[in-house]
C-alpha cells in the first residue's frame, strides 16, 4: 500500500529517522524536514533494551550498531553517600546496548538515506494546518507545504500534536537532570551504574567511543526550562552530589561542561491521528528518565506506524490502528517511569527499609529486580517481521 506513497515526516531525531527508513524499505517516498542545518550527532547517552533492539534488527541496523555501541553485562545498585553495593542485576535476557545518542542518529540517518529518504534542512515548522485534506504546514522560512501524508516525529513541542490536540501544559516535577559524557577508564566493565541517595541519584555507564555517560538527578524547588540545550556550572553539580561517595565525586571532577534541564510530566496525548496526519516517539508520549525507554519507544512506534501503513488501504484506517496498538503499552510505560522517579530519592528510615530489601533481593533472588520488567524489555513491536 505504500509504494510510490509521499510521505512527509517532520524532525530527524531518533523517531523521525528511524519511521522515515521503515517507510522507505516498504516503498513510500519519504522526505525529512528538519530545523537544523544538518543532522548533528549530538546529546549523550541510552541504553537500548531488547525490544529496541528487534526493532533495529528489523530495520537491518542491528549489525552497524553492535560496531559503536558496547553490550551491557548488567544494572549495579549502589547508596550513594557511601558507595556500598545493594544489589546486581544481570542483563542475561536478551541484548541490551549502551550508545551515544548522537552514534545512533548517525546510524538511522545513514540507513535512512540508503533506503531512499530525502531531506530538507533549515525548515522550522510555525505552523500545522489540519482538517482540509491534505495536511499542510507552514514554515518560518515562507515555505507552506502539502502532504498526502504526514508525520509529525517533531519531539516534545510537536507543531502536529498542538494541531491534534491544542496546547498541552505539562507541569515542573521538581527535579531537574545534568547530563555529561567524560573520558572512559580503559578497564570500565559494561555495567550501568546507579547510585541513590536522599533527594537526588546518579547514573552512570561506558558508551564506546572512549566515552561515559553521567545522567544526574536532583530534586529541586526553582524552575528550570525545559531544554536540552541549557549549559551549567560543573560546581553546581559537584555541589549537589558532594556528599556522595568518591566514585561519583571523582567523575564529577571530570565533567567541564554539564547539560541542565528541568524535567516535566506531559500528558500522553489524546488524539494521536487525523486529517490524515499522525504523531510517534515524544510528539505522542513524552515520558520520565527512569525507565530508559524513550528513544525505545520511539523505534517501536515507527516501526508499528510504517506497518500499519503498509497493510492498510487509507491512512486514516492505518493511523486508527497503529494507536490502538501503542496507546496502552506507551501509557504504562510513562507511568512506570513516573512511579521510578519517587523510588529513587528515598530518605530517611523508607531508604534504610528500601535498601535493606534491595540488598536481600540481590542476595536471593538477582534476576528478580529486572523480571518485573519483563512486559517492557520482552515485547516484540515486529511481531516476527524478520526481527
């Protein structure tokens, strides 16, 4: 039902990439607007767990990513003021990956353009216009633009989700996220790192390329905005964890210029379809750090929107179906991470309690923590599509 089919996809972050190359391989005619003047290979880290990785081994990038990103052996729990361990838990149950953000847009933007995709940068979007057929949208460059299809992969200020939707208003958690990659040990073992203290934790994980990923939580009352692309004092993050254990303290040392943004709750939206346009990845569903599932979110979502396009007559039908698939999982997906982000923080006697149990948890029954997780990490969004 595809071929020949224009395509439109707004944003060529890991969500637009990665449907734009599904797309394609099923024979539609995909062109990328993008704001950007080219796809940068910026941002730090993600872990991919197994069911991003069907899909990457669905879209035949499985084998290109296993080259820069390192496999993960397993998740380590520790109390952050003191360094001592809590539990371990072993990622044995499928492939899970550690990669550079920008290692991964590189890839979906390569594969992209072998499969045929087409690409216009500098184009900033002002303006979806929906309920004529066919969408159009209009950028700050003059430009206005009509789509026999259209699919907005445009993050979390999504033009097509206001379109759909109106204006969200999502609202400050309180807490606030550094995020740095610093030089590697030679001898890090590919384990991801979490250390939990009252008020605050911090993750940490080798990326490949020579690097580690720092991800840095803190619960705060100021506000701050919501932008990947706000620059912060390294003091104030060494500030923040100075009463953490060495470890984390002597990674701090090595961060020169740390990421800050403020972490917002949005509601998964309403309407994710409609006068033939649709939303995926964060556009649909922004969700929380704590469960890691963002960027795999976004792999599932494209390749289940590619599909339901290829096997159905209209796109109205195809984007119904593909929400009916993705609407519950993604919701409960968010929702756990929003549960992770409480669990983390513990003070007091709840953290004496939380940790002794983690520690026999660990000692009796490792796999357990990481079972709980199984309807996440053990999905198949291909469904035996080659996967």
């Amino acid at each position: 039902m595809l071929v020949g089919r224009q395509v439109t996809v707004l944003g060529a972050g890991i969500a637009g990439l990665a449907v734009a190359r599904a797309l394609a391989l099923r024979g539609a005619q995909v062109t990328v607007y993008e704001q950007s003047d080219a796809i940068h290979e910026v941002g730090a880290g993600l872990q991919i767990s197994p069911n991003g990785m069907r899909v990457l081994r669905a879209l035949g990038l499985a084998k290109g990513l296993a080259e820069i990103a390192p496999r993960a052996e397993a998740i380590a729990l520790f109390d952050g003021p003191s360094g001592a361990p809590l539990a371990r838990m072993p990622l044995d149950k499928g492939e899970y990956r550690f990669v550079h953000r920008g290692a991964l847009i590189g890839l979906l933007a390569e594969g992209a353009r072998a499969a045929g995709v087409q690409f216009r940068f500098l184009q900033e979007v002002e303006r979806v216009v929906l309920g004529a057929h066919p969408p159009r949208f209009i950028t700050l460059q003059g430009a206005e633009v009509e789509s026999e299809v259209l699919i907005g992969a445009d993050g979390l200020h999504s033009k097509v989700r206001e379109a759909l939707n109106g204006a969200a208003m999502p609202f400050f958690t309180h807490q606030v996220a550094w995020r740095a990659t610093i030089p590697v040990e030679p001898d890090a073992a590919p384990v991801a790192q979490l250390f939990m203290g009252p008020g605050r934790h911090l993750v940490s994980y080798p990326l490949g390329r020579g690097l580690r990923n720092i991800v840095a939580i803190e619960e705060r009352r100021r506000w701050v905005e919501e932008s990947w692309n706000l620059r912060d004092d390294p003091l104030t993050l060494r500030a923040a964890f100075s009463r953490f254990c060495p470890q984390v303290r002597g990674w701090l040392k090595a961060v020169d210029t740390p990421m800050l943004w403020g972490l917002f709750r949005h509601p998964v939206a309403v309407r994710w379809q409609g006068h033939g346009a649709a939303i995926l990845g964060d556009a649909a569903h922004p969700t929380l750090p704590f469960l890691a599932q963002g960027a795999v979110m976004a792999l599932e979502d494209a390749w289940v929107l590619a599909e339901r396009l290829s096997r159905h007559d209209t796109s109205g039908a195809a984007f119904a179906s593909y929400k009916a698939a993705r609407a519950a999982r993604c919701t409960r997906i968010v929702e756990a991470a929003n549960a992770n982000a409480r669990n983390y923080h513990f003070g007091g006697a709840r953290r004496l309690v939380a940790h002794a149990g983690l520690r026999l948890l660990g000692k009796v029954a490792p796999g357990a923590l990481l079972n709980r997780y199984d309807w996440v990490h053990g999905f198949d969004a291909t469904e035996g599509a080659g996967g």
